[in-house]
C-alpha cells in the first residue's frame, strides 16, 4: 500500500457521510464490500460498564499501536516488524494431541489457531475440545454480528449440547444421578483455550442448567437416544437456538442475566463444527464461515475439497429453499441488495430473533426490558415482514471418510474468505507445510561440540529465514489476508496501514478473522485403512 493509498483511506473516511442515532452511528458509505453483516458499523456503548465481566474477552489491538479516530490530527501508519509481530500473534493457540502412553493413535495431530480482530471488540470466537464421555475431538469458529454475546454463549455452549446428542442412555443416566445428588457431574468435554479466553462461572451455571435440562428431555424418550452423527449435531443446533430464544422469554431475577440474554438473543452468530473421530469427518455449517480440505495427491499438487456452502444469497439451495418456506407474494423481498430482508448477509443463524419472532412477540418482550438502547440491541423491522421466522439455525452437515492423503482441515469464519481463496489458503498452508519441514533439519552435531561450531549452525538456519517465519500457520494465513499484494506476496506498508486503521473505519477494509487449522496423522488414518480393508 503506497503512501498515496493510506492518504486515500483516511480522505475516504474523513469525507463519507455519517448519521448519528441514539448511542449509534449508522454509516452509509459503505464500499464496494459485500460481506458487512449488519448496517450497524460503530457503537458508542459499552456491553456492561458497571459489571467487572465482559463477554468480549477475546483479543482486540492494542490501543497504543491503533487509532480510536479518523478525526485525530495526528495520524501515522507506522509500526515496526516487532509490533506487527506482537499484534498479529497475541491471539496464536496450538496444541499437539498424544495420548496418554506418549505416542500419537489419534487421527488429529495437532491444530494451529490464530484471532485477528477488526470490530471492537472483536465478534468472533473460537472453541476447541475433547470428548471425555464420546470419542473424538470437537472444533468451532463462530462469527458473530450485532456484537459478540451470541457467538459467545454458542462457543460456550454448542460443544456441549453435541456431545450430549451423542451420549449413551446409561451415561445420561448417571450424569443424571449425579446432578440429582449434589454430586459433582463427570467433565464433557476437556477444553483447549487460550489463556485470555474465560468465562463467567453465574453465566456457565444457568447454562448448565439448561444443557441438564435436554439431557433430560432425552432421557424421557422411549427408547434409547441412538442419534447418527449427523442427526446429533443437526439437533444440537437447534436445541441451542430454541434454548436462546426460550431464555430470553423466561423471567429472571437477576438484572445482569437477563441483559446478557436479551444480547444474546438480540445479535446472531453463523458457525463451523467439525467432530472428528478417527477416520470419521463431519462438519455442521450454519451461515458463512467455511471449512476446507487440503489434500496432497500422488501426483505431488495440492487440491481443495470444500466441505461446506455458504448460506447467503449466492446460495441458489438457499434462496431455494425460502421460497418454499413463503409464499410467492414476498419472493422479491426475501432478498434485497444480496441481504436476507435487506438486513442480514447470512440465511441461518443463532440468536437474531428479530427475524425469527413475530412482532408482537419482539415488542413484549423488549417493551419489558430496561433500558435497551443501552444494552446495544439492534432494532428494525423490515417493512416485509410478514411471515416469520426467516432465518433457522439448522445446519448443514458434510460427511467425509478421512484418507492418507487428506492432510489438513481450515475452518474460518468469512473475514479469511472475503481476502483469500480456497485454493490460496491450501497452497499458504501446503507451502507452510513444506518450508517448516525444509527449515527443520537435523542438527548432527561434530565431535567435540564447541560454541562457535553451535553459532554457525544458528546463523545457517537463521538465514534460511526461520527467525521470519509464523510458526503457527493460522497466523501465516491471517498475515497474507491482510498484506498480500496484487502479486501476493506481503507489502510490509500495506500490512501495517491494515492493522492501524483506526476504529471507525477497520471494519469497511477488513473483518474479524478466525482461522483454525487442523493437522491430520496421515499414518494413524493409513493404518486403519489397512486393517480395515
């Protein structure tokens, strides 16, 4: 990005025209970006000002490095490499999976992760984890809009609802008895988390609550639960839609709770979840972010197996299937400028129940909240809304049998989509794949070994450029998204004005970015295939 681009940023920004609202400050210059969620770009509020707990405790940019305003005087570009480093790694998570004899029988190897915010604070979230009860490994990257409380509570709670779906009668059973006697109930899930990722222990408990109270549901089913797979994780996720609508509906007394569940409730979330167990791959997808496949063929190339469809309105299944659902009178208003009402970019959602409510419902509801212009909760009916609900959080689920030569699964929400291709990320990934293992070479030590024979081996594989390198891949992708040129290659000047864009303006450039990548062990997924021919 030359010096005559960043001047045009901040001209652009500084000229475009701005409508100021209650608490809110609606933009209608909007660029030529069709991946904006909601219409609502900036928010003077704050979630809980008096509450020392926030939802947003993700990674935002450091405020010394980023500016609040395109209206500051004094405005600069410049960050050094070591900043840039700092701000695009604080939110790197890796994890190597072994089991508990030392040795690697698992088919995931390890996953890489990495969080760029744009929003602030940054709306997406990212969930990792073990099944203790069931077999396999869990992974989410959850995209909110209109805040972060929906994606928040979904990251914190749509793992656990899956792995319900999944138990044995005799393991609710005695999760049951447990729960009953006072007694503590086995751990779910063993969860992989980075260091700032929390959570709120009152708010954790009424979901607690509400997960024991579908475990219970299933239990009072006649027969055994035996979902599939695919029918776990697609009742999963509606479980958990219709648990945030239902919660926002039932009294509370506490002030707290229910401001967090009208926000919950009130802003949305898409998500990605992929169960791995063994050889056995599926992913439920609800809304836009994405999960692919990179596949190493025998041939040496690289390919791209997509293993989800965006639910928006370039989805002919989408537009499709709310057809069905309404009658012809609106077929020419269930999209409107490539937006769900003209409103929401995403067809299936959590939260968003003002597409999702009728209006009576949606006035009861807020006409007996406190002050909800505080709380941040976007309020519009479109004038075409007739016949709700218009939105669903029922996912589609992709099933795919893992190979020798499947290598490694990208899940990311759409500000990764939005600057990279699918058959960009496979190459990034392959080609960090590869440098990673070129740049690693054995260090044969020669006989006897002194400080300036260990320094020169130093210097070799610093030149080789591993002091440059992102060891965590999530974080090599995020890095070419945002800095990549016309040739792809990363401008230093382009990634640095990107990642100082001021508040007011990030959000028009870049969105949130999440990647999580996880790396398969090709030998343990041969070796079943072998025993099992």
């Amino acid at each position: 990005m030359s010096r005559t681009v960043s001047s045009w940023i901040l001209s652009s920004a500084r000229n475009s025209i701005v409508l100021q609202g209650k608490g809110r400050l609606y933009s209608i210059c909007v660029p030529n970006r069709n991946k904006i969620k909601w219409k609502l770009v900036f928010s003077k509020t704050h979630l809980y000002p008096a509450v020392n707990c926030s939802l947003d405790n993700t990674f935002s940019l450091k405020k010394a490095f980023r500016h609040t305003s395109t209206e500051e005087e004094q405005f600069s570009f410049q960050l050094s490499p070591s900043q840039i480093n700092d701000i695009l790694r604080a939110g790197e998570l890796s994890h190597r999976i072994l089991d508990l004899n030392g040795k690697n029988a698992n088919s995931v190897l390890r996953f890489e992760s990495n969080q760029l915010a744009s929003n602030t604070p940054v709306e997406d979230r990212r969930s990792a984890a073990t099944c203790l009860q069931t077999k396999g490994m869990m992974f989410g990257v959850f995209d909110g809009h209109a805040g972060s409380a929906c994606a928040q509570a979904v990251s914190e709670r749509l793992l656990h609802y899956i792995a319900v779906s999944l138990m044995s009668r005799q393991t609710l059973e005695e999760m049951e008895l447990a729960a009953e006697c006072l007694k503590p109930v086995p751990p779910i899930l063993q969860w992989h988390k980075h260091l700032n990722e929390t959570e709120y222990q009152e708010i954790t408990s009424q979901y607690f609550e509400n997960l024991r109270v579908y475990w219970q549901h299933l239990l009072d089913l006649d027969a055994e639960p035996a979902f599939s797979l695919e029918e776990a994780m697609i009742c999963a996720f509606k479980r958990l839609d219709s648990d945030i609508s239902l919660e926002v509906q039932a009294p509370q007394e506490k002030e707290l709770m229910r401001n967090i569940a009208l926000q919950v409730a009130f802003s949305g979330a898409t998500a990605c979840v992929a169960h791995i167990d063994g050889v056995h791959l599926h992913v439920a997808n609800t809304g836009d972010c994405r999960a692919i496949l990179g596949v190493h063929e025998e041939d040496g190339t690289w390919s791209t197996l997509p293993l989800t469809r965006d639910h928006n309105a370039f989805n002919e299944f989408e537009i499709r299937r709310l057809k069905r659902e309404h009658p012809r009178s609106e077929e020419k208003t269930l999209f409107v400028n490539d937006r769900l009402l003209g409103i929401l970019i995403p067809s299936r959602a959590f939260g968003d129940v003002q597409l999702k409510w009728s209006k009576e419902l949606q006035h009861s509801v807020l006409e007996n909240s406190c002050d909800v212009e505080a709380l941040n909760i976007y309020q519009y009916v479109p004038p075409s809304y007739h016949t709700p609900p218009y939105l669903t959080a029922e996912p589609e689920v992709t099933y795919h049998k893992l190979r020798g030569k499947d290598k490694f699964l990208v899940i990311a929400s759409d500000g990764l989509w939005e600057m990279l291709s699918n058959e960009k990320v496979v190459e990034l990934v392959a080609g960090h794949l590869t440098e990673l293992n070129v740049q690693k070479p054995q260090l044969a030590f020669e006989k006897p070994v002194n400080l300036g024979y260990m320094h020169s081996l130093l210097l070799q594989r610093k030149n080789r450029g591993i002091a440059s390198l992102d060891q965590n891949v999530a974080t090599h992708l995020i890095r070419h998204a945002i800095g990549s040129n016309e040739y792809g290659e990363v401008d230093q000047e382009k990634l640095t004005a990107m990642l100082t864009l001021p508040e007011d303006l990030a959000r028009m450039y870049r969105d949130d970015i999440t990647v999580t990548v996880i790396y398969f062990n090709s030998e343990t997924i041969e070796n079943y295939h072998r025993n099992n021919e």
